[in-house]
C-alpha cells in the first residue's frame, strides 16, 4: 500500500501515513494504517532518521485504544442521583463557564485551579491556553503532577545556576550515570530514538556507563556497572562520588575556578562520606564506588541524569538533583567557547549559547501561599499533595472548582482517601478524558477528549541549555517532523482538544486569552515575561494556526518541515557554535549552597534506614503502560494488574508463591495485591507502578489492580523546597490472604 505524501490534506479515509506517537517523551515517528477512517495498525517509521523504524509495543497499540468499545465519545455531565447523561459539547462549555462565572463573581478568582497530569502531554497547547484563562481570571492555582514526580529538578537548578551553553549529554559522552531512572523504558537520560542505540554508542567508543538503582533494572542488565545501592541512600552514593573525585583531583580546576563559587563548602560537605562509609551504609561494594567515580572524573564528555527513583524515596529530591548538578559541574561537563551545538531545534530560534554562567536565582518561598499549609510556591511549581487541603480549607480562599487536564488524581495523588473527600467536596470538578477513570467518575463534566493521531503536531530538537537536568531528552541533530491529522473522529461522536475547552470559555466569559509558548515549570535562566500574541476571541483558531503561531519565530518555516511527512534533518547554514563569555559578566555557578550544605550535614549525621523485621520497603515503578492510561490487553498481555514485585528470597521466607495474592498494609492503610516474583528486586523490598487500582468498595483486583497512593499519607516526610512527599520507599508488611479474607482498614493507625 503506497504512503501518502501530502501533508495538506484534510480527511485521509485509507492508506498508510506518517505520523508521530504522542505516548511518550520519546515521541516516535510512526506509520499509520488507516481504514475507512480509522487506525488499524501502527509500525515504526523505517524512513524516520533518529528511529530507524523503532516503536514500543504501546505506540504500537494504538489502534486498539482508539477502536477501544469503551472510549468517551461524547461529553456527560453528572446528576444529582450520581449518573451520568450524555451532553453536546456546546452546553457542557455554556454551562461550565456559567459555573466559573458565578464562582468567581462570589469567591473569587483562586477558587478556580488547573491540575496537569501527565496525559496532557498528548495536546500540548493545552499547558499554554489553561495557564491563559487562568491569568486572565487572576488565579495563581496552577498545580501538575510535576510536583509529586521530580519538584528537585527545577528548585535545585535554581539553587545552583544555569550554564548558557548546553552540557556534554549525547555529544560524543565517554561516560553517564543514572541515578534511579531507566532509559530503556522511559526514554529518559539517552536521545531520543531508538534508547538501546545510546547506551551502546558510549560503549563502542570505549566509554563506561553507571546506573545506581536499588533494582536491576532493564537499563542496569547492559551497563557496564550497577551499584544496587539499599534504597533512600542515593544522597550517600552521590556525595561519595564527589568525594572521590574532589579527593584524587580529577576535577575541572579551571572551569571551577573562572566559573563556580562554594568548592570549599561542598568539599568540606562531602568530607564525611568515605568510600568506607558510604558502602557501609549504602550495601554497596567500596570498590565499586571508587570504579564509578574514576570513570566519570576521568571522562572528558560525561553527564549523569537522575529520574523519580530518587525523588520519591528520601523525601530529599532538591538535595540529590542538587549533587547531580554539582558531579557534572566540579568536572566541568558543559560545552565551552567555539564548540559546535550539533541539534539546534528547526522549529525555534536561533540559539545564541555563551559560555558563561547564569548565577543561582530564588528556587522556593515565592509567590502565591497556600492557605491550608503556608507553604509557598517554588520552581517546580505549587504543591499537589496540598491542594486537597486547599479544597477542604474551612474558610474563604478555598479551591472549589479544578479542571483536571490528562491527570486521574483518585489514584495517583498520595492519601487517597484524603483526595477522595476532597474530590467530592469541589462546587465543580472538570474532567478531560478518553475513557471514564476513576476520576471522571467523580466529576461534574467529563469533555470527550480527541485522541492524538486526530489532531496535528510536530517534534523538534531542543535548544534549551537546561531540560531535564544535565542530560535533557534530545535529538543528536537538528531534526523536526510534522503531522497532520492521520485518523478522522468517530462517526457520531463529540471531540474536543483540551485546548479549546480553555479558549471557548474564556470567549464565554468576555475574557482575552494570549498564546505563550506551554510549560508550567521553569528550565532555565529565566526569560522576560510577555507581552504575547492575543488571541481573536471572536473566532476559535484551529490546531494548525496554534501550531504556526508557536513556531513563528522559527528558524525553519513550518511549511519546510510539513513538505517532508517522515521528518528531517535540517542543519542551519552556519555551524551554532558557543560563544565567548560577555565582557565583564560575573555571572557564577553555585555548588555551596547554604541550605544544600546543611542538608547534606544532617544526612551524615543521621542513621541509615532499612527494613525492619518482617517489613519490606515498597519503592515506585516504572511500565511500559506509562502508569493505568495504556491499560489494554496489547501493552499488558492479559494483564491489567499492577503486581507486588517481591525477591524470591523474601518471598520463600514469607512462605508466598507468585500468584498468591497478599495484604500490604503501611502506616496508613492495607491494599489486596498480587505478588510476582522478581530477582531484579532487591532483598529487603518490594516494587509496585503506581496510578493502579481504583476506591474502597470498588475494588476489582484482576482487572484494575492496586492503589498504591492508599498506603501514602501526606504526613510522610517532606522535601522541605518543594514540598513533595515520600511517594515511595515505605515500610509494608505482608501477609497472604484467602480470597475472602478481609483487608484490614488502616491496620497501623
């Protein structure tokens, strides 16, 4: 069957056409085979340079989710009886926008609030257009799920200062480090593309890879060594390997010395933590260590990348990013004066790198205040593990409505039952979705959301000096890819993007909404705000006109890229090199902050936690099915549960076989599991994915699996900068069950 080529062409009822997976940061070009109208099978892109034909099984399982019987086809709106009655489109936008009206009018505009989980990733416009509305209502409650997933990335960036010229990550690197993130599942910490070609590209030049995760992940089975450190220690392992580094001098001297203030006060910091001291507390081997921190101090092109295995577990996200920073700064990993930038984004402009430092900003403490918690906002964004709080404040200046954007807060906000009662307490609960979660299910609206493959969009190259850390997701070259629209919307149905939910009420409401380029969270120095374009409110713009508007200061017109539908390559006719540094900039990078220094005394004074007799600690988990939302027979295999992983070790010596199925009861409450055996784990504990399951009475254990958030409570420890709660790495016990046996509610309180 031939492809068809013309990327301007409305509605393509049959054939095959290019097209890019949006399930993902990794964002695959894909070939879609269209019938009548509709997906029927998804494969790699063979022509696509940076995928060479690659595709997970998830992207290749879209069609199943867009034929899925169970797809939201239309709006409904809930009625007093708890059911739901399908609605047009139209009178779900008049009457949700009358709702906001007259709250605002009473309450004010921070009774409104915008909640961006990760799904909403699929219509990026949408990040730009909520942020938009909820300005032009003067509401500052603009929460995601950034904030309960890696917070420390962006505070501690601002702690520590921002080099203008992008780090060494994927351009020729002789060494990495992944700290409790697996790129070969969640295509983080290697380019974008084919994730195992990366990781082998370091090897074949003779370079040396480090993963430090308390399991032998997918990632940790190829590299060249694994440190499977007791969990919580990430902070130890770190320090240790600065140590080492500063200790046999393998630092950058004069990068620190032109560039970096504080070497002392970290040098002093890290003192304490010994080879010795660290493989003691850390069950690591010391010579493992020492191999580690060798290979990266001796490299010339390194980087190393943390991922929510370290967030989640220590409740010291801010501190360990922090460290990351500082490993790759005291080497001096960042691009210099005359280097060549090989990936500047076709569909951004120009970039103009210096080789100079961006000094550190104010991270945390600013901004709006939360009500319920006093605590104050941070680069990483408002707190979503307060925001139920925020909801059932008893007073004036609560959250009585939230428009809940990709996300499904029921099973992925800690506490459940806190977020439960907090759901049901909001005057309107707005939910964007493709099926009816357990979220959707508790609110006022659900908006049939369009699905990707129905709706335009591009990936580029990123220019950004700082993206995810030190070892942003990327391209190896200036590659961008364009799609159209390759599926048409189900006969009879009632689709909308998110995005234009944002728009239409904000016509309804007589307010003027502006386009500013989406994100939620700071990456890098930071940039002038505004003036941006004002939308024409009297007409709904259509997703190709955002897309052009997005990328109207390009330096590849738009149309340059829709005339090549696999994607491109598309070099700028002059090498991007880094430039000089300004005269008479002083600009510094910190790796002695006060607040990280002190942090880091109390972890060399405190004692090393581990499992108690008969516990395990429970850590996060990454899948394939990127949390519940790919939760179909393709992607699982026939298994549409989250299983308890357990070391056969400890499972023999509590007497359980895979298969049984088991209590798991924290602190705070019990959840019935399923455990599976699992070497990659390590003894002593336990891995579950999370955003699983469904409420108490509810449960269906097969078919939807366990809510791990139910063993989470918000009074768990807090980083104290973001505010971001242990979301793992929690002591369970475990007992087997008979099918009827009870769980027991909250066994420990």
């Amino acid at each position: 069957m031939t492809r068809e080529a013309s990327a301007s062409q409305a509605s393509r009822r049959s054939g095959e056409f290019h097209s890019i997976c949006r399930g993902c940061g990794n964002r695959c070009s894909i070939v879609v085979e269209v019938k009548d109208g509709r997906p029927v099978q998804v494969a790699g892109d063979p022509d696509a340079g940076p995928y060479r034909g690659y595709s997970c099984r998830r992207g290749r399982a879209l069609p199943e989710l867009y034929n899925d019987s169970k797809r939201l086809l239309r709006p409904v709106k809930r009625l007093p009886d708890g059911t739901f009655q399908e609605i047009s489109t139209e009178q779900a936008l008049d009457e949700v926008a009358e709702i906001v009206r007259g709250l605002v009018e009473r309450h004010g505009p921070r009774s409104i609030a915008t909640y961006i989980g990760t799904m909403a990733a699929q219509s990026p416009p949408v990040f730009a257009l909520s942020r938009s509305l909820l300005d032009a209502l003067g509401s500052p409650m603009i929460f995601s799920a950034n904030t309960i997933d890696q917070p420390g990335k962006q505070v501690a960036a601002g702690l520590h200062g921002y080099w203008m010229a992008p780090a060494q990550a994927f351009i020729e690197a002789e060494a990495a480090i992944w700290i409790g993130v697996n790129p070969l599942v969640t295509y983080k910490g290697v380019p974008t593309g084919t994730p195992l070609d990366g990781i082998r590209a370091i090897h074949a030049r003779g370079g040396k890879t480090v993963v430090i995760d308390p399991r032998r992940t997918e990632t940790a089975k190829v590299a060249s060594l694994h440190l499977q450190l007791k969990p919580g220690e990430d902070v130890t392992v770190l320090a240790g390997l600065i140590h080492l580094i500063l200790r046999e001098e393998l630092h950058d001297k004069a990068f620190l010395a032109e560039n970096v203030d504080g070497l002392a006060a970290l040098a002093a910091a890290v003192a304490p933590f010994t080879p010795d001291y660290v493989a003691r507390r850390a069950e690591i081997a010391a010579e493992d260590l020492v191999t580690a921190a060798r290979w990266f101090g001796q490299a010339k092109r390194a980087y190393a990348i943390a991922g929510t295995g370290i967030a989640m577990t220590a409740a010291r996200g801010t501190l360990t990013e922090y460290l990351v920073l500082c490993l790759d700064t005291i080497c001096g990993h960042y691009m210099r004066e005359g280097e060549v930038y090989p990936a500047p984004a076709p569909l951004a402009p120009l970039p103009n790198f210096k080789a100079q430092a961006w000094p550190p900003v104010q991270a945390f403490g600013f901004g709006e205040v939360l009500r319920s918690t006093g605590r104050a906002d941070s680069l990483g964004g408002l707190q979503v593990a307060d925001l139920p709080d925020e909801i059932l404040y008893e007073g004036e200046g609560r959250v009585r409505a939230l428009f809940n954007i990709g996300g499904n807060p029921v099973v992925a906000w800690p506490d459940q039952a806190r977020t439960v009662r907090a759901m049901d307490a909001l005057d309107l609960l707005v939910s964007f979705d493709v099926t009816m979660s357990q979220t959707a299910r508790r609110s006022s609206y659900v908006f049939a959301s369009t699905m990707a493959l129905e709706t335009p969009a591009f990936q580029t190259s990123s220019s950004a000096t700082v993206g995810y850390a030190n070892a942003h997701m990327g391209y190896l070259g200036p590659w961008a890819q364009y799609t159209p629209a390759v599926a048409d919307r189900p006969d009879g149905s009632d689709l909308i993007e998110e995005w234009e939910v944002f728009f239409e009420i904000g016509k309804r409401l007589g307010l003027e909404l502006s386009w500013a380029a989406p994100g939620i969270i700071q990456t890098g120095p930071p940039k002038p705000a505004g003036p941006f374009p004002k939308f024409d409110m009297s007409r709904r713009p259509s997703h190709d006109e955002i897309l052009e508007l997005w990328t109207k200061s390009a330096r590849v017109p738009l149309a340059e890229v829709k005339a090549r539908p696999s994607g491109g390559y598309f070099p700028p006719d002059e090498p991007v090199r880094v430039g000089s540094k300004d005269e008479g900039w002083s600009g510094r990078l910190s790796v002695g902050d006060i607040h990280m220094m002190q942090d880091l005394a109390e972890v060399a004074a405190e004692r090393s936690l581990g499992a108690a007799p008969g516990e395990l600690r429970l850590l996060n988990r990454r899948g394939i099915q990127i949390n519940s939302s790919f939760n179909i027979d393709e992607v699982n295999r026939g298994r549409f549960y989250n299983p308890l992983f357990v070391n056969p070790v400890d499972l023999a010596a509590l007497e359980l076989e895979s298969g049984d199925e088991v209590e798991v009861a924290s602190e705070v409450d019990a959840i019935r599991a399923i455990v599976e055996a699992d070497e990659s784990v390590r003894p002593g504990s336990a891995s579950m994915h999370h955003c699983f399951g469904t409420v108490p009475g509810e449960d269906d254990l097969q078919a939807k699996g366990s809510s791990v958030n139910r063993l989470l409570s918000v009074t768990f420890p807090r980083d104290a900068y973001t505010g971001q709660p242990l979301m793992a790495n929690v002591a369970v016990r475990i007992r087997k069950l008979d099918s009827a046996d009870p769980v027991a509610a909250r066994p420990h309180a």
